[in-house]
C-alpha cells in the first residue's frame, strides 16, 4: 500500500465577484507567522482580540480583500482547525487538539504566493485551494507553539459561530471592533449574531486607494443557515438535503477489507484521498482508513450520481453533494 500523497478536495462556497470564495469547510494547509504587536494587521481589530483568543490569518482568496486593501468580509470569522497530517502528507504524532481561530489578518497571495491562494483562483504552490496562518503570538503564545509541529500542516477547517472560540465571552467590545480611530472592519461574529449587512465588505476593484467599507462590496450569500452555527449550500430552491448514517461495515461486501492491512475501515467518510492497489482511502480524525465502496455508491435513498465533481454541500455523515437540473445528487467517489 502506498500513502505518500494526499488529494485535496474542498468544500466551499463561492462569491459572485472577483473570484472571492468562501471558505466553509475542507481541508487546508497551514503555516504559522510571528507578530507581537497585536496591532495594524489587515482587519485592524481591537489588540485584545489576539490576546484573549488564538488568532489567524486567511488566504486572500477566501479573506475577501486584495493585498494592502485592509479588511475584507472575512475579518472576524471564526474556524474550528483540527490538524492531521503535514502539508506533504505525513501523519503527524501525537494529532493536536482541534483550535477554534478568529481572523485578524490577511495571508497575501502577492508576497506569499507559494502558500496563499489568490482571487484569480487555483492552488497554491503545495496543491491546496486554501491556506490558514497561525499567528503564534496570539493567545499568550506559548501553547500555540507547543501545538504548531514543525513549519507547515495540513487540516481539516470548519466554519463555526465565534462563540465556539476560546477568547469568546460576554464583554463582546473588549474583543469587536476596530483599533482606535483608525479605519478596520472586525465584527464579533459575523452573520450570526449581526446582520449580514454589518459584515465587512470586499473592494471593487484592486485599482487606486483601498476604499473606505461604506464604499465595498456587501457579501450577499454568506454560508450561515437562519438561526443555526453551520455553513449552508447555496443551492436551487427546490432541493432539500438528507443527512443520514451509514450502517456500520458487517460481513459480506460490507466487510473491512482494511482490517488485514492494520487500517481501520470509514465508519463514515466517502472522501477518496488516495487510492492504491488494495482500494481507496480516506482519513478519519487523523488516521487512514479504508472506504467501503457499498457505503459509498449510488443512488443513495432515491438520490442518483451527479455526473459532475462540484461540491455544493457535505453533509454529517461524509458524503458529498452536488446539484444537477435543480435536483440534489451524490457525487462519485472518483471525483
């Protein structure tokens, strides 16, 4: 069996302008930056907000703002990130904890093209669509230094209300807002508690002096369900998804056929992220494991096989959704 590489494929949600995605749940890489001024970073939040609560920088591509504009509809943001593997593949041991992040700064794509994506789209330079900077000054420092292994991982992201991260707490003001007088934009939970309207605003164009955030963009389908704290598809109207579990594999062609290779089978991942001689693989809370095709196939309780690869939701039990002549479908485990 060979595991040497790791295919990357994302969830995400995309904005109708300049190429600007959102980044709602997937799987990342990750690198970690210094700052120890806790201050003048793109969202130009309050520098309590760094030192209440761990802190990161986001991808442009998903941070909603180009290089040296300031903020962008992701400032303020919060992400459950649960490290797994490091960016060229290797298990890491021990897994660290998973860490909810706020976003405090931008991770550029100009003068950081190798790590982070930009709005024209693509991977960067280590195959991923989407990337995450660890500010290990945050939080006091010294346990995200003992957490961070080594100069780069990888992990799985998820979009989470803000109230899941650490520095969260009732005195909203300490933490919300922006440093001084000076021009930001840092919500304290965006599209959650507040009105999607107060969220920040992405430039309209990368020409001239970054605008002012009355003068930006407004995102209009930001990924929170009415009343809820998980990211939503942004879907045709008529289809409606079902979250279901598996069964767990028994005898037959259900049976674990990774058990004689030392490897655990997928009690509910479908994510193919290697497949060798022996089947095809995918990862669970940080460990491979065998998918069993039986679990996996389509139709699925009435739902047939998109012939596309577009993810439009992932729901609770592993499989990925896609939408095709406005009816929901499963997408193939080649995709």
């Amino acid at each position: 069996m060979r595991l040497s590489t790791i295919t990357i494929l994302t969830s995400s949600l995309f904005s109708s302008a300049f190429a600007w995605k959102w980044a709602s749940k997937g799987v990342a890489s990750m690198t970690w930056y210094t700052d120890y001024s806790h201050e003048n970073l793109a969202c130009n939040c309050k520098p309590n907000a760094m030192v209440v609560g761990p802190t990161v920088a986001l991808a442009e591509v998903a941070y909603g703002a180009f290089d040296h504009f300031g903020s962008g509809p992701a400032c303020g943001l919060c992400y459950r990130l649960s490290p797994f593997a490091t960016a060229d593949g290797t298990p890491l041991s021990p897994i660290p904890e998973p860490i909810v992040f706020r976003v405090t700064d931008e991770c550029p794509h100009q003068s950081n093209a190798e790590w982070c994506p930009g709005p024209e789209g693509g991977k960067n330079a280590h195959g991923f669509e989407n990337h995450f900077d660890v500010n290990l000054d945050s939080w006091g420092g010294e346990r995200l230094r003992k957490w961070f292994q080594g100069g780069h991982m990888q992990a799985n992201y998820e979009l989470v209300s803000c109230e899941e991260w650490p520095g969260w707490s009732d005195d909203v003001s300490s933490f919300s807002g922006t440093n001084g007088n000076s021009w930001g934009c840092c919500p304290a939970n965006p599209g959650l508690l507040e009105n999607k309207k107060t969220m920040c605003g992405s430039p309209k164009s990368s020409e001239g002096a970054p605008p002012p955030e009355g003068k930006r963009v407004k995102p209009t389908d930001f990924p929170w369900l009415t009343g809820g704290s998980s990211p939503a598809p942004s879907t045709p109207s008529n289809p409606t998804t079902t979250t279901t579990k598996k069964q767990e594999p028994s005898t037959g062609s259900n049976s674990c056929w990774a058990s004689k290779l030392g490897y655990k089978c997928c009690k509910s991942s479908c994510q193919v992220f290697e497949t060798d001689g022996d089947g095809q693989w995918s990862v669970e809370n940080g460990e491979w494991c065998g998918i069993i095709q039986s679990n996996c196939s389509c139709p699925f309780d009435g739902y047939n096989c998109c012939n596309n690869c577009d993810v439009i939701e992932v729901t609770e039990d592993g499989r990925r959704w896609g939408v095709e002549n406005n009816q929901w479908c499963i997408l193939k485990g080649s995709c």
